[in-house]
C-alpha cells in the first residue's frame, strides 16, 4: 500500500496534481450553481414584470408534460 501512495517515487509530482484538479472541479461547480441560483433570481424578477412570459413558459411545460404522458401510453 505505502508504494502506491509513493507512485514510485513520482508522489511529490502526482498528488499536488490530484489536489489541484480536485479544487478545479470544487471551483467548476461552485461557479455553475452560483450562476444557476442568479439567472434564476433573474428570471423570477422578469416573470413578476412580465406575467405573460411566466403562463407561456408554464403552458409549454404543460404541453411537454401531455405529450410524455400521451408517448408513455402507447
């Protein structure tokens, strides 16, 4: 065990590298849910000016939701 953890003599060099892209993708979703959270508020904000908008989106919603029911019954 102790000479995988070594990686034959590369251990100064692998896991730095490990470490490193372990923080990228920590910081990669991080960032993707920060974004998610803000286009959403985002969003909300311009439904509540726009009512219209927020009925045209939930009438697709509907309409995708129907033709999975309908896709499904067959």
């Amino acid at each position: 065990m102790a000479t995988y953890f070594e990686m034959g003599g590369y251990a100064w060099f692998v896991w730095p590298a490990y470490a490193f892209s372990a923080a990228i993708m920590v910081g990669l979703v991080v960032t993707s849910l920060t974004a998610l959270r803000r286009d959403r508020k985002i969003l909300d904000a311009l439904e509540a000016a726009n009512p219209r908008r927020a009925m045209r989106r939930e009438a697709a919603a509907a309409a995708t939701a129907n033709s999975e029911e309908a896709t499904s019954d067959a």
